[in-house]
C-alpha cells in the first residue's frame, strides 16, 4: 500500500491532534468511511457513530440505501478495519415523526418536500451534535461534500470543489454554531480520489454504489410511500384549465408536482400542459401552457441566514438540481431578476455569493410572472 497524504489539517484542529477527539457521522458508504479513515490516520481518537433511521428489515436488500441494514454492518464493518470504536444508535421514531410523516403530509398539502434537508435539520444534525458532545468530541466530521471556510468573521460555509457531487443546497439550515463544530474533508476532493483512497486502505465499501433517490423510498417511488402513511392521499378529482375547465381525472395530487408535463394524460392538445399549482382543498391539479409557470419572487418563511442577505445581489438555487440565478431578498420575498421556472412552494431556496452559501429558507407561496394567469 501506497503512502496517501493527508494533512491533518483537513480536519481543521490543528497541525497537532494527538489528544483530540472527532466523531465521525458513518452512513456506511465510501464517504463517511473515508472521512473515518482520514481521520484515524491523523492521530486523534477516532469513534464512529451509525444512527439507524429506519426498519433496516425492510431495506437489507436495497441497493443505495443509507442508514439500515447492511449499511450498519458496512460501517461496523469500516470501524473494525480502522480500529476504532463505532456505536449505532436507534432513531427510528425520531425519523419516522420528523421525517417520513412531514414527507407525507406535504405532498398531501400538494407541496413538493425535500425530507434530506429535514433529515440534516433535525435527526442527523441535531442529534448527532448532542452525541458528539455527549462523547467529547472537538468536532464533529461528515462526508458530505461542501467546504468549511475560516473567513474574517467566522466559519463559512461553501459550496464543494467539485460542482458535479456539491450538496451544499441540502445543508442551508446548517447553523453558525452548528457550522464552528462541524467538518467537511471531502469539500475539497472529487469523488474518483475519494474512491482512490477507499481502495488503497483496503475498505470493504470502495466499491459500492452511491446512495440514490431518497433512502426511505424505493426505486424512488414516493406515491407508494405516501400512500402506505397516508391512504387517502389516492382520492381522485379534476384536472382543470387556467379557467377552470374540467379537462380530465386525475388519481391522487401525490402523483404530480409543479412544473409536471408527463403523466397528465391529456388527449387533443393544442399545446403541451404543464401543472401549474395543486389545489389540495377541492382536490384539483391545475394545468397550463409553459409561460404560465413563469414566477416573479417567491415568499419565503423559516430563514436560516449565516449572514446579511438583505439588500444584496445574491444567486438564488429554488431547486436541487437549478443553476443559481441572479435575485434579491425584500423582506420576505425572494425577488428574480428574470422570471424563473419550475419554481414549487414547500422546496428551498438557497442563496449563495459566488461559492459562499448565505443560508435559505423555505419557499411557501409563489406569485406568479402573468398576473392574469394567477387566478
């Protein structure tokens, strides 16, 4: 085996860390695992910590699943090559109450969720901190890929080197105080390094598939999850016109989302539809032409800002998988320089100056760029 060089300066505590401590989230993936290694390589005592999120009865099985299942034994696994002590703890009903139910309940509301960020809000963050303390950790390290950044006033946090793996918008509710304790190492690498080290060190896990879709939904099916929580999520109604013309049924508002073309089932159309809003009270999913899905600002409630927002040019990023685009925060309301698409009340907005995240919040109601197609 090759020498890998790692300064121990990736943790952030020092040149020296004998005598230190770092708890390390273990997912039981290549990620945390490398994170784990890297860390025991540096000299501090190094523990593991595994939280079981979910029945990993029912997902032993599944590939590119986290936190059930073979993923422990993966990690526990990990631990027992490095030498170093691992403990799982149950968060089942934790997850499930703070999770699962909020998952199902806002797509019954006909919003869109995105129950990672819950998950890193809440369970993972959270509970992980009090462990971390709890055991007399200097800090806490995560395989996510996003950069801890000392800046003039503090620790920043910014987006991963490497744009293709950057998790940075499902971590906007980072706190600063969480942010002083927490670690990324991965931030800086791209993912074939990270694999690279894995294999070098002999991890059983170098090769195993990343994690895919949701953990808690199979084959990325969220109306089955939904519907098992929740049954009456399949109660059917209208799908209706701007103006309000029946023009055909849907099965349940938990299979579509805003900005939705395909499934609609739709015969003799003039134009392609998209849906433009659910209306969970009278049960409709309300279509229309593209540039009815046009938004001008946003409102957003819940902020978590690591710094001043207000007054100043920022990107905005109202979905994962968006490209940043140029707006401005007024109170409230998330202002656009250009109208912007595919814009759905229950995701977030993450705000960002260049790679710098300036924190986000979630986006509860939308105001349309057409006002006459509002209504």
């Amino acid at each position: 085996m090759s020498e890998i060089n790692y300064s121990p300066d990736i943790f952030q505590l020092g040149a020296d860390l004998s005598g230190k401590r770092i708890v390390v989230a273990m997912s039981g993936g290549v990620d945390s695992s490398v994170v784990a290694a890297l860390a025991a390589r540096t000299g501090a005592e190094t523990i593991g910590v595994t939280l079981q999120l979910y029945d990993h009865g029912s997902a032993v099985k599944r590939a590119g699943s986290c936190c059930a299942g073979q993923d422990i034994r993966d990690a526990r696994a990990v631990a027992d090559r490095l030498g170093i002590a691992h403990y799982v703890f149950d968060h089942e009903s934790r997850f499930r109450d703070s999770v699962i139910d909020h998952f199902a309940d806002e797509y019954m509301r006909g919003r869109t969720p995105i129950p990672c960020v819950r998950c890193n809000m809440g369970v993972k963050f959270t509970d992980l901190f009090r462990l971390a303390r709890d055991l007399g950790a200097d800090c806490l390290a995560t395989g996510h890929y996003v950069r801890r950044v000392e800046g003039a006033a503090g620790a920043e946090l910014h987006r991963a080197l490497d744009p293709a793996r950057d998790q940075s918008y499902f971590l906007f509710a980072t706190t600063n105080d969480q942010l002083d304790y927490l670690r990324f190492p991965l931030g800086g690498m791209p993912k074939p390094e990270v694999r690279a080290i894995a294999q070098e060190m002999g991890l059983i896990v170098a090769n195993k598939p990343d994690s895919q879709d949701i953990c808690f939904v199979p084959e990325g099916d969220y109306a089955s999850v939904v519907r098992k929580i929740r049954p009456e999520a399949e109660s059917d109604g209208a799908i209706v016109d701007m103006e309000g013309r029946e023009l055909g049924r849907h099965r349940g508002l938990i299979h579509y989302t805003v900005g939705q073309r395909r499934g609609l089932e739709l015969g003799g159309l003039v134009e392609p539809l998209y849906v433009i809003r659910l209306e969970p009270e009278a049960q409709r999913v309300v279509v229309g032409p593209k540039r009815a899905l046009a938004v001008s600002a946003a409102r957003l409630i819940e902020p978590n800002w690591l710094t001043q927002v207000e007054g100043r040019p920022v990107l905005a990023k109202v979905r994962s998988l968006a490209k940043p685009v140029p707006a401005r925060i007024e109170g409230e309301w998330l202002r656009f320089d250009s109208d912007e698409y595919g814009v759905a009340p229950g995701q977030a907005a993450v705000l960002y100056d260049g790679d710098r995240v300036l924190g986000g919040a979630w986006i509860e109601e939308t105001r349309a760029a057409i006002a006459t197609l509002a209504a």
